[in-house]
C-alpha cells in the first residue's frame, strides 16, 4: 500500500497544481518554484549531532538567514566544504577525519533550509551567494563539494572570483538545471505552459532561463586546478555530467568510479581527494 501511494502522490500533486493554474497562474506558478527548492531531508539527527559537536560551532548571518558554520581549526591550509540537497555537514564525517589527520583547517556550514540552518528554500543562487561569504570569512585554499554543492561551486567562481581559492574538488555534481526541472515535470506530470511559466518567473529572480543555467556557461573563466569524480552508475546525476565537466574545464583530473554511487562516501575517493589537495 504504502509503494502503491509513494507512486501516485506526486501525481495527485501535479494534477493539484495544474488545476490551480487553470485558476490563479501566478499562485500555481510559486507553489511549483517552492516545491522545486524546498528540501526534504537534511536536517541533524542525533548520532550526526555527536559528531557535529567535536567542532567550533557558529551562526553566521547572510541577510536574514542564519548558517551554521563548523569549523575544525588546524595549522595547515583551509579546506571549505559544500554538501549536497537533502543534507548536512555531518556527510563529510570520513572525509573530515582523515582531513583532520593531515592536519588542514577545515570550514564548512549548512546550506540554508538544511542541517541546522535556516531559511526554507534553498537553490543554486542562494547557494553560490552563501559560498562566496564564506569564502570571503575564511580564504579557503581549497573547496570540494558534492551534488549541488559542486554546482554551486562554479556558479559562485562565475560570479565572483575567488583569488584565494586554488583547487576545487566537485564530486557528484550537476551541470544542466533543464535536465532536473524537466525531470520534476515527469515526476509531477506538470503541463508544458504552467512549466513555461515558472520558466519566465526563474528568470525574472534570478536572469536566466532553464536551459541557460548550465556549467557550460559557467566554467569557461575558471583557471583553477581541478578534480572531478562521478560514479558511472550514478542513479541521481547521471555520469553524463561528470563528462560534461571534464570537457568544459580547462584544467581537470576526471575519475569515473564504478559502485559508489551518488553519495561517493569511499576510503579510495578520499585518498584521491587528499593526493590532489597534496599536489
């Protein structure tokens, strides 16, 4: 029963929201976007708290939004550190203590609507906004990030140069915004003119329509050295993506891994991470 409903109720969703459209296009409209960038998982459970609480803890302000920032203060260089949707700085527990045993400085913080964060959405912009005020605190030398965190990486060095930053370390990352709204679209079974829609109401916040948003247009003027991992049997980003990126960037180690999935968690992926750091 319980498959059965998983199945349908991002159905019932869309035909909800389709429905409201045929009413009121401006309301469907937000109600599509908020769904698009409201995480569903993320948020600190106990075991990870315990982990959690072996750093130096902080709230920093970005406008009205409060980040939780850690930090694992160490005499070598500084490493920042950018998870994915649905999580927390606790996902980088492995990669962390092996960091620690090198003995690098190491930040990182929540996403906003994530970990011990606030705020109620989070997208590649905020992201990237809130990434670049932590890179302004803290003038990382290095920065890995997974998922969306890689992606949002990029989008960051598009905007704003980070001169103190000298490698990036992306694993798992995304690189077209379309292919992910356009699976939402599946999923809900949203209409082609409601998606238009949302279409033009992303590009009225953030200047850019979906089929824009793409690393391709973001890593041109990124001169950094940098690591790229993908699993080949990704089943959340396809491995497309991590090819993507290593024909965009014009300095990458690429390494296609086959059975680690999305998450990229393994003992073998941190020593390549730590090597490369080590370069």
């Amino acid at each position: 029963m319980k498959k059965i409903l998983k199945k349908y109720i991002p159905k019932l969703i869309g035909l909800q929201l389709n429905s409201i459209y045929r009413i009121n296009k401006k309301k469907a409209v937000i109600k599509v976007y908020r769904i698009f960038c409201t995480p569903r998982g993320g948020k600190v459970k106990p075991h990870q708290e315990l982990f959690l609480r072996n750093a130096q803890a902080t709230k920093i302000n970005h406008g009205n939004i409060k980040l939780q920032t850690y930090h694992w203060k160490n005499e070598g260089p500084s490493v920042l550190l950018l998870h994915g949707w649905d999580s927390n700085t606790s996902r980088w527990r492995d990669l962390i203590e092996q960091l620690v045993t090198e003995k690098y400085n190491i930040i990182a913080f929540d996403a906003p609507a994530q970990g011990n964060s606030g705020a109620k959405l989070l997208n590649v912009p905020l992201y990237a906004k809130c990434i670049g005020k932590m890179i302004k605190m803290y003038k990382p030398q290095y920065l890995v990030g997974h998922s969306m965190g890689g992606m949002s990486i990029f989008f960051n060095e598009f905007q704003n140069r980070s001169n103190s930053v000298e490698k990036i370390v992306s694993l798992g990352a995304p690189t077209e915004m379309k292919k992910i709204i356009d699976d939402l679209q599946q999923i809900l079974g949203l209409k082609p003119k409601l998606m238009k829609d949302v279409e033009a109401y992303f590009k009225d916040k953030f200047g850019y329509r979906f089929k824009d948003f793409t690393t391709q247009n973001f890593v041109q003027s990124v001169d950094k050295d940098c690591l790229v991992i993908h699993d080949k049997y990704d089943k959340i980003v396809p491995v497309q993506s991590g090819r993507n990126l290593e024909k965009q960037l014009k300095k990458v180690n690429y390494i296609e891994t086959e059975g680690a999935g999305h998450s990229l968690n393994r003992d073998y992926i941190h020593q390549h991470i730590l090597e490369f750091l080590a370069k």
